[in-house]
C-alpha cells in the first residue's frame, strides 16, 4: 500500500477593514477587526484535531494574528515567500479604482507598476511547496488570498494567472492533497463560521 502523501492545509487570514472594503492590501501591516478576529478563533477547533510536521505563517500581522488566535502562535515559523502579492502603486486601491486608468486591469493579467509579476509570485509558491512537500508530513500555511490563489495553481501545475478562477474569502481553509499520483485541491474556501 503507498504512504500517504503530504498535505498542505492552507487558511487565508481574517478579515479586515481592507479586505472588507476590496482594497488591494498586499504589504500593508492591517490588523483583523473584531469580526476577523472571531473568524480566525473559530478556526482553531478545526485545526485542532490535525497533526502538522510544519506550520508556517506570513510575516503581516494579519496572518500572525489568525495563526495566533486558532492556536499555532507558538510553533508556527515566519515565512517571507507566503507574504501577500506586492501590489506596487496599486496598494490599498479597489479594482474599480485601478479600472480609472487602467480599464480592464487585473491581478492576474496585468502590469502591476512597482510591485511583483505573477511569474514572481509563482516562484515564491514553489519554493513553498518544495518546503512543505519535504517537511515529512502534513504542512498549515497561514497566508493571504492572492498569494494562496496562485499557490494553489502552482500545486496543480498550473501558471499562476490560473488562480484568478480559486475565489478564496477571509478566514477560510483549503486542503491541496493528491489522488493517486496527481495533485488535487480536497477541499477549497471552507469557512469556519458562516458567513454574516
């Protein structure tokens, strides 16, 4: 019988007022609202009953403090490639905002001035995976929506753009596992509370 191959469990952060508005928050230190910070505690009894060989964390508050409150604030390890997209000029701004002068923008397909292409982001998600694939067991990423989305595609194969069909909402799990020797997402943009 084959061993059973290492899984990564992923959770983006909770919300907060940025991801709450729909602003692009990629290197802004934001805290979670009180509501993010419900979301990230209710977290905890699900990944509670899990055993992970490693737990690694974004350095941005806002993930600290999600793996903080569901419980893995004191094994879970810095990892500066799973911080958020570098958005550039584009920080803090919604789409429709960066649509004024760009129509037609995306994350996925566009120029991002003064931040990170996705091809840059893609070789922080595979170095990430090479990590955790080799840490002996299940891995727990606590990271960021657009970062996760194009981990996610990586893990499948995929160019990074192929994230943008991955909707991922504020505090919510997603498992990348394998059926027979292919890559699969188990489980995707799993809440832990329902939503308000």
């Amino acid at each position: 019988m084959e061993a059973e191959r290492p899984r990564l469990w992923v959770v983006r952060h909770g919300e907060t007022e940025w991801s709450l508005a729909g602003r692009h928050t990629g290197r802004t230190d934001l805290p979670l609202t009180p509501e993010g910070e419900r979301q990230a505690s209710a977290l905890g009894p699900i990944l509670a009953r899990r055993r992970f060989a490693l737990v690694l964390t974004s350095p941005l508050r806002r993930a600290r403090d999600t793996c903080r409150l569901a419980g893995f604030g004191d094994v879970a390890q810095a990892e500066p490639d799973i911080a958020e997209w570098d958005y550039g000029r584009y920080e803090g701004m919604t789409r429709s905002e960066i649509e004024k002068s760009d129509p037609g923008w995306t994350i996925w397909t566009g120029v991002v001035p003064g931040g990170e292409a996705a091809q840059e982001v893609a070789a922080r998600a595979d170095r990430v995976i090479t990590r955790a694939i080799s840490a002996g067991g299940d891995a727990l990423l606590f990271a960021h929506g657009h970062l996760l989305r194009v981990l996610a595609a990586r893990w499948l194969g995929l160019p990074a753009a192929e994230g943008r069909r991955l909707g991922l909402d504020p505090a919510t799990l997603g498992i990348l596992g394998h059926e027979r020797a292919a890559r699969v997402i188990q489980m995707w943009n799993a809440p832990a509370v329902p939503a308000r």
